[in-house]
C-alpha cells in the first residue's frame, strides 16, 4: 500500500513535469520525469506519442515551447492514488501564435481562451508512465472564433471566461430553442 509520502512524492514528479513543460521548457528534465515507455495523449486534438523517442519528439516539436507567452495553467483539484494522478486544472492563454496541441493547424485567431484541462496521470514507481489529457473541444474552437454564432447558441459550448462552473448554468440551453442543428 502506497503511504502519503509516496503520494506526495507522485505529486512532487508531477509538478516537475509540469514546471518543465510550461516554466523552464526543458524537453530533457520533463523526459527525465517519465519512464523508458511512456504515453502521451492529448485526447481532443489525438495529439501525443507512445514510446521514449516519439514522446521526446512530440514535446520537441509540437508542446515545449510552443504556448503564448501569458499562458497559464492554474490547479483547481488534484487527487492522488496509489499510482495515479487525476488534476483538474484552468489553462487561460491569448491565442497570439500558433499552439498546435490545442488548435493544430490554426492560425492564431487572437482571442482570449479560458478551458478547463483534466489530466489523468499514471505512474510506473515514482515515473510517469502514461499522461492522458482532456478538454472541451468546442469551447475552445467557440472561444477562438472558430464556430458561428448562430451555432454555438444551440450547442452547450462554454464562450467565455466561465470555463469552470460557479452559479448557474454555463450556457444558455435551459430554456432556449432547441431546433435540431442542420445535417
């Protein structure tokens, strides 16, 4: 059975892993944190790698280094397991560049985005040995511009900074009008 101190020493990797990827950007201390095979996947956009090399690869390329500037990324709940993590985080940043792990391919729109993040974290002793990554998808393209007005209205697409819920309903569905979408 695992004791809080080996919990909290999960939590200590985990947060290096993170200020490794979005603090120093340093592609080899956050590899340091995984094991000899980990997984990364970024579940909305299948973004991500399998294996020591294309993991290495896919924060070289495609993660690292490639967040605006104001990009912030701030925990909202954290359970730790045995051998697990689950991190509820709000990751807020201006569209200002291109960040293909989130919007590949896009050109930056320069909208404010504002999305809940979950991380699912499994770990293999004190390394991490797989990450799995959500969010919505379409609060993100709704944020960005990137779905017509007349659509987002009828789709529960969070469009602003309410990316968590507080008081009431995050869209405006209760009560609205709700012809079928075209197609």
């Amino acid at each position: 059975m695992t004791t809080d101190t080996d919990r909290s020493q999960l939590e200590r990797v985990w947060e290096l892993h993170t200020s490794s990827e979005f603090t120093t950007l340093d592609v080899d201390a956050t590899m340091e944190t995984m094991t000899d095979a980990p997984a990364v996947l970024h579940v909305p956009t299948a973004m991500g790698a399998r294996g020591r090399e294309p993991v290495r690869d896919f924060y070289s390329r495609w993660f690292i280094g490639r967040n605006p500037q104001d990009f912030t990324l701030e925990t909202l709940t954290r359970t730790t397991g045995d051998d697990r993590i689950v991190e509820e985080m709000l990751a807020s940043f201006t569209h200002d560049i291109e960040v293909p792990w989130i919007l590949p391919g896009v050109a930056p729109t320069g909208r404010a985005i504002s999305i809940a993040v979950i991380a699912v974290v499994s770990f293999d002793g004190i390394l991490i040995a797989s990450e799995h990554i959500y969010w919505d998808q379409a609060s993100v393209l709704g944020q960005a511009g990137l779905i017509e007005p007349s659509t987002m209205a009828r789709l529960p697409v969070v469009t602003d900074e309410r990316a968590t819920l507080t008081d009431g309903p995050l869209n405006e569905l209760a009560g609205a009008d709700r012809r079928p979408l075209p197609g």
